[in-house]
C-alpha cells in the first residue's frame, strides 16, 4: 500500500496493489461483527435467523470468508442497535470519518475490459478516486462508456465506477462479458431459465436473451456492478 497526499481533496489517498483492500476490510469487519454478536449475547444460529439467512453464510462473516451485502451490513446494525460504520471501520473514533482524517484510495479508468482473467493493463487512461468506505466492500475499478446503449442513464463519456462481483440483482447495471470478447454495460434481467441484457436506448441496443445452458457454453459472465456514474461537463 502506498499514500498519496491531494492537496485539492486534502486528503490521503491510498494505493493499492491486488486484492489487500477487500482482505483487510474481511478482517476489520470479522472483528467488529465479533464484537457486536458478543455483546448481544447471540450465538451465530440466533443471529442468522434474525437476519434471515443461513447459519453457514453468518459463519462465513465471522470467519473473514466472505463479506455481507450492503442491505445485510444494514440489517446487523439494526440489530446490534449500532451504525454501519461502527461495522465497516476499524475503530469507534469519530475523527476516522471526518474530513479531516479521510482516505481515498485510487482506482484505473480502463477504456475496455477483455478477457478471463481481465485483461486491463494495456487500457488504462486515467485515474480515479473512491473513498475508503466504498473501496471497504471489495475492488473496484472504473471504465468509460464508449457508445449510447444506457442513455439516458449513462452517456458516452461518462465514467462508471465498478464493482468487482461475479452476480447481480435483476435489473441492476453489470459489466457483462460475453464469449470472452470484449465486455458491455448493461442491465441485467433474470429469469428462472436465462438472462436478458438490456440497453436502456433500445434505439441502439435491442434486448438480448440467453438461456442458462448458453450462460454457460458461450460463456457469459458477470465481472462486476456499476455503483457510481460521473459525468464531466
């Protein structure tokens, strides 16, 4: 991990190299999570049936295996009585989220995604920032939408931040790629028996349907969500 200082943002802005942002926030959370459900005085089946999910998936948290949705982090805290950032920093300290002590950690800006394993390094054309609260959920990266598939949604030019997930909810915005050729930003409908890719401009991007069974010969896959846009004027 390597710091950076912006004086415009006048803030730290953090590094990072591989996958150590979504380790290290893996064990600050199995360790808060810990806390709470101590405190409460609730075993992890308890807790699982509060939060309605299953005992091996809570066992997953408190292990570091894996990290909970956003909406799950939500349903904990209701539960210990306790704000999400009490579950997602490292400490109880209110100055870790004021201005004054914030971080940003710096992500590429990728004009293509190619490839399993992506293939980004050759497309990098720029930078940009996140903050560490959202880098805490896992890595990310940006790309800049290149056609007007997602008008008026997403613009081409604009800059999509992404996160790096292997699913989405239907009718969420993905990272789609598709027989390993280049990948498209689009909204991903689900049905019991395929997917259908959705251009919001269906002037330039007519629906796509694929059925399970070509989710997997294609293949198709899911490379991340977009969570943020940013536009330039």
């Amino acid at each position: 991990m390597n710091l950076l200082y912006d004086p415009a943002l006048n803030c730290k802005i953090i590094v990072m190299e591989g996958n150590k942002m979504e380790s290290d926030f893996k064990e600050i959370f199995k360790n808060n999570l810990i806390r709470e459900i101590k405190k409460a005085g609730l075993t992890q089946i308890e807790l699982a049936k509060k939060v309605g999910v299953s005992a091996s998936t809570v066992s997953d948290w408190v292990t570091g295996k894996k990290i909970p949705r956003i909406s799950k982090i939500d349903k904990l805290s209701a539960i210990f009585g306790v704000e999400r950032k009490f579950l997602l920093g490292n400490s109880f300290s209110e100055d870790s989220f004021s201005p004054q002590g914030c971080e940003y950690v710096r992500i590429p800006v990728f004009e293509t995604v190619t490839g399993i394993p992506l293939k980004t390094k050759d497309f990098v054309i720029g930078y940009e920032v996140i903050p560490q609260a959202m880098a805490q959920y896992g890595d990310h990266f940006a790309l800049k939408i290149k056609d007007q598939s997602m008008e008026p949604v997403l613009s081409e030019g604009d800059v999509i931040i992404v996160q790096k997930q292997s699913d989405v909810d239907s009718g969420e915005i993905a990272i789609v790629l598709v027989d390993n050729e280049e990948a498209t930003v689009k909204r991903v409908k689900k049905s019991p028996i395929g997917i259908t890719l959705i251009g919001d401009n269906a002037s330039v991007y007519q629906p796509h349907f694929y059925t399970n069974d070509q989710i997997k010969t294609i293949p198709i896959w899911i490379i991340g969500k977009v969570v943020e846009q940013r536009r330039r004027f």
